[in-house]
C-alpha cells in the first residue's frame, strides 16, 4: 500500500568530512517556505558512522510534534517544540555502518519546521555530526514501511531551510552542546531581561549529564547541580573576565534529585526519581578531604515525579530546614504540627472528581511544608493546602513565600485556580482539593493568595538574598516558571499585617524551562533550564547598571503560631491576616475556650471566625467520611438530622443565629454562610428545626446582587433543598454577563504547546459564574417544573461550545449527568428528548474588548474620568457599549433595546459617579418600569423575569433581560404571589472586561465629550 503524504525526506550517506571539533549549526527545514495548516511531513537522512564509538545522542524539535526512528527503532515522540527532546542513542546505532534517521513531523498552525542534532563521541574524543540542513531530501509519495532502513531513497527531492537556528519565530531552542569548559555567551539581546542586566549562558549541558532541575552553592562559591534522572555535578562558574565553567561529576551515591541544600558543611538532598530511596539524605564528609561522600536517609517518604518530594532551604537563622513536597507525596506522621491534622475535603456539595482521572485519589492535605533541625530531628508539619509548590524563599523580613502550580485542565472552571505567589504563615492552609474541590479564595479558613499570575508550570523560588542587584531586587522574591519560560520578580510592600504584591518579569523568552536558580557568592543569580529530558543549561545574570547594590539587612525572623492571648481580639480585626493567625492559634488550644467565648460574643467577625474555629475544632459526627462531607462519597446518601458532638454544634448554630445577615459586609456574609456550610460538613447536617432556622436566616437574601455572595448563597440553600431556589437562580443565569478576559495573553504566547488551549479560551471564554449555579443545582433534587428543566438543560448546549482546558467538556458532562440522576424517573424520560443545542447565544458577534480587564470600584471609574475625556476614541467607544452589553437593554440615539432606561441624553444629567454606581451597583437603585418580578408558583418554586404577555390562562414572563425572546409560560393558577425583585436583572460589573482606555472611551460615548 502506498501513502498520499505532504512530503518525504531523505539524504544520501554523510562522508567522514563531518568529524569535526566545531559543532555545525542545524537548520530548520520543512517541505516548502510556505508551511500548509494542518500538514504532515516525513524526514530521513542516511549516514556513514565511524568505528570506535563511546556514546551517541539524539536531539529533535518539531513545530508542532515529531516521531523519531533510529534504524526503524521508534525513540518516541513530542509535542513540545521550545523545549527538544534528547534521546541517548548508543545502543541503538550501527558502528562503522550505514546509519538510517526518520522523523515525522506534524504542523498546526501556519509557520513550520524541524530540527535535529546527531552527535557520536568517538573514543579518541573526536565528534561526529548529523545536523537538519539542506542537504535533506524530499519525495510526496512513498510506501507504508517508509522508515524501513532497507528501504532506497536515492530519488527523491531537496528540502527546504526556512530558518537558520536562532531565527524567529522559534529562536535559539537548540544552541551548540557544550562538553568539558564551556565559554559563556552573552544572550541579552535574545531575551526580555530587566533594564540594566546582563544575561550569559555559561554551559549548554550535554546529553550524556542529562537533564538539571536543581542547585546549591557551597562552601566554597562552586555550584552543585542535579541530573533530574541521574547524577550530582560540581560547577566552577567562569569569573568576571574568564572564558571557561568547568564541570565535574562528583563521587555521591544518590541519583533523582529535586532538590539540593548545602547548609554548615552538609549537603542535603531530596531524592525524587531515580535507583535510590525517596526522601531526604545528608551527606557528610567521611574522610576530611573536603567533599560530601557519605549519604544517610533522615526521612523516607512515599511520592515521587513531577509531584513529589522537591526543593530544601534553610531559615535565614539556620536553626530549620524547611521541605517542600507536592501533592502526590503522602504527608507522614510528624514529631509535631503547627496546622491542624484533621484534614477532610470540607465540601458541602459532593465534590466530582478530574473528568480525566488526574489525581483522582490524591486527598486533602495536598502538598505540604514541613521543617526539620538540621541533625534530622523534630520534624513539625508547617503548612498545607497546595498543589505542587516546588520551592520556598524567604524574603528581607523573615517572612516564607512559594509558588503554587495550577490544574490547567481546569481552565474555564468556576474552580480553577492560577499559578499564585502564597505567603506561608506557620500553620497556614491554603485550600487545594481534589477535582472540583478548590476552595476559593474568599474562605476565610484559607489563607488567599499573595498573587494571581495565571496559568504556569511553576519551579524554582529564590530570594534576593546576597545578590550584588539593586535594593528593590534584592529584597524580591523570584518566581520561576518553567511553561512560560519566565522569572517573575515579585516586589512586596507591607500591608497591615501581610504584604501587597507586585510582578515584574525578570527575565522572558521562548525556549527557557526554568528549573532551579541560587544566589552565587560572586553576587550573581546563577539558573538552570532544562527537565523532563529536555535540553539544559547553566545561566547567569548580573547587573551591569550604576544603581548601589550595597547588601540589604536581613531579619531572623521566629515563625510561630500567633500569641493566644490576643487571638480571640484578632478574630475582630479589620486586617484578614489577623483574623486568620487569631483563628489558627484558637484551634491549637482547648475547644472548651472557643465554646465559652462564642456564647458572649456580639462582634460579628468574631462570630464567624469562632464559629468556623469550633466547627473545624469540635466534635465530629461519628461515621462522616473524610472525603468531602455530609455523604457517603457518592452524594447520595445524605445524613441528617444527628449531631455527635451536640454541644458544639448547638453553640455553632447559636452563635450565627444572633447574625443579622443583612447587615453584614460582603465578606462576612459569605463566612457566615461557610461556617454554616463547615458545620454541616463535619457535624452532620441540619435537623427540620435546625435547617428552618437557617433558612429564616439566609433564603430571603437570595438573590444579593452580589456575585459571590450568591455563589454561596446557592450553595448553601441549594444544600438545604430551599423553596424557589432553582427559579431564583436560573433568573440569574438568564441576565449573567460574560466573565472578564483574564490577562493572560502575553504568557501563553511563550509556550507553542500550552499556550494554545490558553488562547483558545481567551477568545472562546465559558461563563464561570453559571457553571458553578449549574455545580449548585445538580443536588436540587426533583420533580422540577418543566420550564425550569428545559431552561436549566439549555445552558448545556451553549457551555458545549465554549472553550477550557482538557478536562472541560468532561466536567459538563459530568455535571449533565449529576443533574439527571437526581431528576426524578419521569423527567429523565422526557429531559433525553430534549434539544440543547437549539438555544441561540445572545452574547455571540458582539464587539469583544482588547483588556485585561479588572474589578472596577466607583472611586476609580471616577478618578478615570476625572484624569480628562477629552480626544477620546468615539468609535471605539461605541463598540465598548456593545462590548459591555449597554446595547442590548439600553437604547443610545437610534440604536439599541428597550429592556432598560434611555441613555441618548446621559449626559446632560448624570456625573460620571452616577454612572459607575448604576454600572457597578445596578441593584442600588431599581426603577419601577425596568424592574423584573419575582413570581412564586403554589409549590414554592420561583420565575424572575418580566410578565411580557397572557395566554389561554398562562403568564408569559421573559427570564433575560438580554433577550426577551427567552420565555417560559405559567399557568395563572399555580401562582402564589407576584412582587418586584429586589435584584436588577442589569447584572454588575459589565465594565470589568475592559482596560482603562477602553473604559475612557465608552464614559466619553455616553457623556458626549
């Protein structure tokens, strides 16, 4: 059988010429200049290999994905072209024979190409070489067994060079190997590196040492380096005026390190991958030569890979070692634990699992932090709640930082959380959960984020520490990325008793996958790229600018547990830190205390974190499981009605009940309603009585106008099967607007390979907010009235055609199917018939904003405005109103709907304050003539929406303010009452998806400057 193929490959036998002591440069070649979407072509080259062969490589890159063979033996593939795959070919080539390559490589997009390096080392040190250039050859047809190496190729065509190695748009991926002393290469043109800084490669690694993904500093200023598979390296970095880093393997018996720590005269290792056992290892100095020799395991433990046990630090006093390890390490016992170590999911809904079945038995506490004395002994337990935070640093203060990975599968998710710069206080939870189980950031029982930076494969953290920078980058925290290939100087500021964040891209550019840095003795910040078996490299940055670089002081710092004394007068700060030190010292002392305190109090944020201190520290309901709640892990079998630990419960319940929720702040509403949610979680759920009581409490508040006050408010009456909340909610799916663009943007341009599914769902982007009403009313269990199934099963045809990461489409699904199965047997039957596609999208062909957005305050639209709009862009303006969805409800001159009030004239009556509080806070004021009715049927469920029409005894209402052709029919006498809702249908924050200039021109539109 013979194949139609796009193009074949092919070279005739390389002659011996090819030894050489110089490595020739490879080319990117393809078929043709002009790359076809979608194409496939198929390389080989024919050689001569000399005798005497010590060891052979292989080294490919594919825009978009390559196969390799070596003489018909399949190396594998990838999909990744910034960052080559390397292959040690040694068994598998013929000395002194013919030789046969064949690669196959897959393009996507409109620019394409492959490279390849072959090097044979002979054993008199000489180098063979077989490069991707020109001398490749080409045919458009060619037979199954095409790389068969008996297979003969002679006729067929040239390739095409489209790019020398360092052109755009994939620039220098595969730069020369070094072997032995390597000479550094100034790459500061070739990278975006911070104004006034120098950046060198001083070693390309060669293939035979592997992969590096770890380093320390010794005692002597030489850097120790980690084979992420293999072996340790001592590196004696080129000086200032120097040409050549040396390199030398050193006499260690571990292999698959992760981490690397050289602390008072011991180096100390995380062993991950490899022959030897997984856990920490200190090695000491045996014989008095001045090397680390002997290995001795401190502590075993059960994990390993990319999610394992990782990186070491020492404190700034030296007195700890802290440990970082990711979520598929199992947390041991330890000596002693400043969190506390009743770890449960603490999900009120049942939490469903990564639609692809990553990490599906991975369970709270995810990845942990933990500090030992350097001699091995009291190992204390020191935070939790991550999910693969690789490395930690502290900063000038003596305060902790690391940075946690994402779940980029989760894109699109209402659970997905970016890649973030944390703040670890002693006893510090920071809320990762398995599959839809992330607690969002609000929950005060979690510590928030330092910083949002967005989707990432985070790896190596460092502090300024002992760098000859400037002031503000040695007092930086460096964030290191190894997706996006980026180093993130993250500047902190003190605020109350935390920190205020800020990121400054260090050092960026395609083909850099981060893995380790230190801080050199010399003052340089010395980094590694490289992992997963990609090409690597040694680094260097200084700076070459005229700012002092005097050291800046820093602090020993004891990081303890808050003083328990002032805890419970913390609880009622106005500063969240606070608040969450007082609650943590709380839980590590007698419940009792808690109780007593709670009955007497009336300040309302010491009721909720004493209330969600006793729900987390009191008794248990005996037999709840510890996956996620009041079920039995498969969210069917609900426990209700009994308490173990009565008291405690009955003080929770006690406490909250003296709560006027609608006086309450935003945040303490929703913490209000988490420690209602944590004492059904891990006391068992509500009594008749009890859920009546709560239900007086909350269910009238529902809908707030705030988002995510009614995220939680529909959880929790979604929970306690409240009355109309499935009306109530579906209202606010109706007139939800679109999710702001996050500003992501610039990040995924830097990875081919990840960045796609990034900009996919940029421009396709799902609507957060609805996604997690429709996780919510899943558990609302029937019958249902109709219209409000077909209204609810229609959302899944418009969220089908959304885009997210790989686990997306499943999670929909899921959600489908969770929905069904708690319908009743007659709405099954009829919900399969239905057609979810049929529903039209009113957002789709709307002008789309260029962002990144943000959450807009009234103070700052105003302060905008103010900053002068004149000159402005009015045309652009114009689509900010469509963009922003004004034009669907709001007519402005001749165009636009009637669903809202006239803004042709806005102008000459409303100040650009007014404007922002009707944008931002639509709900404040609500006219009579625009507002929506909240109608109650007979059997308590509810239809928000506007009365458009009568017919044959039924209501037409239109439940979208966007599109009044979006109807349902009640039936007149099924209608309990009819009263104006307090919620405008208008929803907030329509501006947050756009960027200041964006917004200046749309307050320039409607003011008429």
């Amino acid at each position: 059988m013979r194949l139609s193929l796009s193009a074949i490959c092919a070279a005739f036998i390389v002659l011996p010429s090819l030894l050489t002591a110089d490595e020739p440069a490879a080319q990117w070649i393809w078929r043709t200049a002009q790359a076809g979407s979608n194409e496939r072509v198929f390389f080989r080259r024919e050689f001569e290999l000399p005798a005497e062969v010590a060891g052979a490589t292989l080294t490919v890159a594919c825009d978009n994905w390559s196969r390799v063979w070596i003489n018909g033996q399949d190396l594998g593939f990838s999909a990744d072209w910034a960052n080559p795959r390397g292959y040690d070919v040694t068994g598998k080539i013929k000395q002194g024979g013919r030789n046969v390559l064949a690669v196959e490589g897959r393009n996507d997009g409109s620019s394409a190409g492959m490279v390849l390096r072959f090097r044979a080392t002979l054993k008199d040190g000489r180098k063979f070489y077989v490069m991707s250039d020109g001398n490749w050859h080409c045919a458009s047809e060619v037979p199954e067994n095409w790389q068969d190496p008996a297979l003969s190729v002679s006729a067929w065509p040239k390739v095409t060079v489209v790019a020398k190695m360092g052109d755009a748009p994939w620039g220098p991926v595969l730069s020369p190997e070094g072997q032995g002393p390597a000479s550094a290469v100034d790459m500061t043109d070739r990278y975006q590196v911070a104004p006034g800084f120098r950046l060198e490669r001083l070693y390309q690694v060669p293939k035979p040492q592997g992969s590096w993904v770890a380093m320390t500093v010794d005692a002597k200023g030489r850097l120790i380096c980690a084979d992420q598979y293999g072996q340790l390296y001592r590196v004696t970095p080129a000086a200032a005026g120097e040409e050549l880093t040396a390199i030398e393997p050193m006499d260690i018996p571990l292999r698959g390190a992760h981490g690397l720590l050289w602390h008072e005269g011991s180096l100390y290792v995380t062993v991950n991958e490899g022959p030897s056992e997984r856990g920490v290892w200190r090695v000491t100095d045996s014989n008095g030569d001045g090397d680390p020799d002997k290995a001795e395991l401190m502590k075993a433990f059960h994990g390993s890979g990319e999610h394992g046990p990782h990186a070491l630090v020492a404190s700034p006093d030296g007195k700890w070692i802290y440990f970082a390890a990711g979520n598929h390490t199992d947390c041991p016992e330890f000596d002693s634990s400043l969190v506390s170590t009743r770890f449960m999911e603490d999900q009120l809904l049942p939490r469903r699992p990564d639609a692809r079945g990553h990490a599906r038995e991975r369970m709270a506490p995810g990845g942990f932090i933990v500090r030992f004395r350097p001699d091995g002994s009291h190992w204390q337990l020191f935070s939790v709640g991550y999910r693969n935070q690789y490395d930690v640093a502290f900063n000038p203060e003596g305060d902790l930082f690391t940075y946690d990975s994402d779940m980029e599968w989760d894109l699109g998710m209402p659970w997905y959380r970016p890649t973030r710069i944390c703040h670890v206080v002693p006893g510090s939870e920071f809320g990762w959960r398995n599959g839809t189980g992330k607690w969002p950031e609000y929950y005060e029982d979690s510590m928030p984020s330092q910083l949002d930076i967005g989707p990432g494969s985070p790896t190596g953290v460092l502090s300024g520490k002992g760098a000859k920078f400037p002031e503000r980058y040695q007092r930086a925290i460096y964030a290191f990325d190894w997706t996006y290939a980026t180093i993130h100087a993250i500047h902190l500021s003190p605020d109350g008793a935390g920190y205020k964040a800020r990121r400054e891209e260090f050092v960026a550019g395609s083909g850099l996958p981060l893995t380790d840095a230190a801080m050199g003795r010399d003052g340089a910040m010395y980094f590694l790229t490289g992992g997963r078996r990609t090409d690597s490299a040694l680094w260097r940055v200084t700076y070459r600018g005229s700012e002092s670089v005097a050291p800046v002081a820093f602090a020993n710092k004891e990081l303890e547990l808050g003083d328990r004394a002032k805890a419970w007068e913390n609880l009622g700060s106005d500063d969240r830190m606070l608040r969450y030190q007082g609650r943590v010292a709380l839980e590590a002392g007698p419940v009792a205390e808690i109780r007593s305190k709670l009955a007497d109090e009336s300040d309302p944020w010491r009721i909720i974190g004493g209330a969600l201190a006793l729900a987390r520290a009191g008794g248990l309901a005996e037999g709840l499981p510890a996956d996620a709640g009041p079920h039995d892990g498969s969210g069917k079998a609900w426990k209700v009605g009994r308490y173990d630990g009565a008291s405690d419960a009955d003080a929770v319940l006690g406490a909250l009940g003296k709560l006027d929720f609608a006086k309450l702040s935003e945040p303490q509403r929703i913490n209000a309603l988490r420690a209602y949610g944590l004492l059904f979680i891990r006391h068992g759920g509500p009594t008749p009585g009890a859920r009546a009581a709560v239900l007086s409490k909350i269910d009238a508040a529902y809908p707030s106008g705030q988002p995510a006050v009614d995220r939680e408010l529909c959880r929790l009456l979604a929970y306690l099967q409240a009355p109309g909340v499935v009306g109530r909610t579906l209202a606010l799916m109706d007139s939800a607007g679109p999710t702001p663009v996050p500003d992501w943007l610039a990040l995924a341009k830097r990875n081919a390979q990840y960045g796609k599914t990034v900009e996919a769902m940029i421009a396709n982007l799902p609507p957060a907010q609805i996604i997690h009403y429709i996780y919510c009313l899943r558990m609302v269990k029937g019958p249902w009235s109709r219209d409000e199934r077909e209204r609810f099963f229609a959302w899944f045809g418009r969220l089908a055609g959304k885009s997210g990461g790989a686990s997306y489409g499943g999670f929909i699904e899921d959600l489908k199917r969770e929905t069904l199965a708690t319908a009743t047997a007659e709405e099954r039957e009829w919900i399969g018939k239905l057609d979810a596609g049929a529903v039209a999208n009113p957002f789709a062909n709307i002008p789309q904003p260029k962002g990144p957005g943000r959450e807009w305050t009234i103070d700052e639209v105003v302060t905008l405005a103010e900053s002068g709009l004149g000159g402005r862009d009015l045309e652009n303006g114009k689509r900010m109103y469509q963009a922003s969805l004004c034009a669907a409800c709001h007519r402005f001159g001749s165009e636009g709907g009637a669903a809202g009030p006239d803004l042709t004239a806005l102008g000459g009556r409303f100040t650009a304050r007014d404007i922002a509080e009707a944008i931002l806070e639509p709900s404040k004021v609500v006219s009579d003539q625009y507002a929506f009715d909240l109608i109650t049927r007979t059997d308590g469920s509810q239809v928000t929406g506007k009365l458009i029409d009568e017919k044959d005894e039924h209501w037409i209402v239109a439940t979208s303010a966007f599109d009044f052709s979006q109807t349902v029919e009640i039936e007149r006498g099924s209608i309990k009452e009819k009263r104006q809702s307090p919620v405008s249908p208008m929803p907030p924050g329509l501006i947050n998806r756009l960027n200041p200039d964006e917004l200046k021109d749309l307050l320039a539109y409607l003011l008429g400057k």
